[in-house]
C-alpha cells in the first residue's frame, strides 16, 4: 500500500476536523445481523445507522 502524500494527509485532517464520533454499543450478535444487513445493501455499517436514524427523524417529523 503507497503512503499517504501530504497533500492526502492534510484533506484527511481536515475532513476529520468536521465528523463527530458517536459510540454505540451493541452485543457481537447484533453487530454482526448489522453489518450483515449494511453489506446487503451495498452500505457500509456507518452509512446504514446514519440513513436509519436519518430516516427516522424524517418519519418522526425532526429534521436535526
């Protein structure tokens, strides 16, 4: 795998910079039907939570 340039490593902080981290904690078992489930989607496991809760504040009637 090439190494990063420096320019890369600059846009990754910088993207970095913007994204707040949300723990969640979960059983193996679950995490495992999720990651399932993501993957069957052609979804990561991140871009599934973050479509699922957006959808639910949606049909909830919040946008955020």
């Amino acid at each position: 795998m090439k190494e990063k340039t420096e320019a890369q490593k600059r846009a990754q902080r910088k993207y970095m910079e913007s994204i707040a981290t949300i723990q969640v904690r979960t059983t193996e078992d679950r995490r495992e039907r999720i990651k399932a489930h993501a993957e069957s989607r052609g979804e990561s496991v991140n871009a599934f939570i973050n479509r699922a809760i957006d959808e639910t504040m949606e049909r909830e009637g919040r946008d955020g």
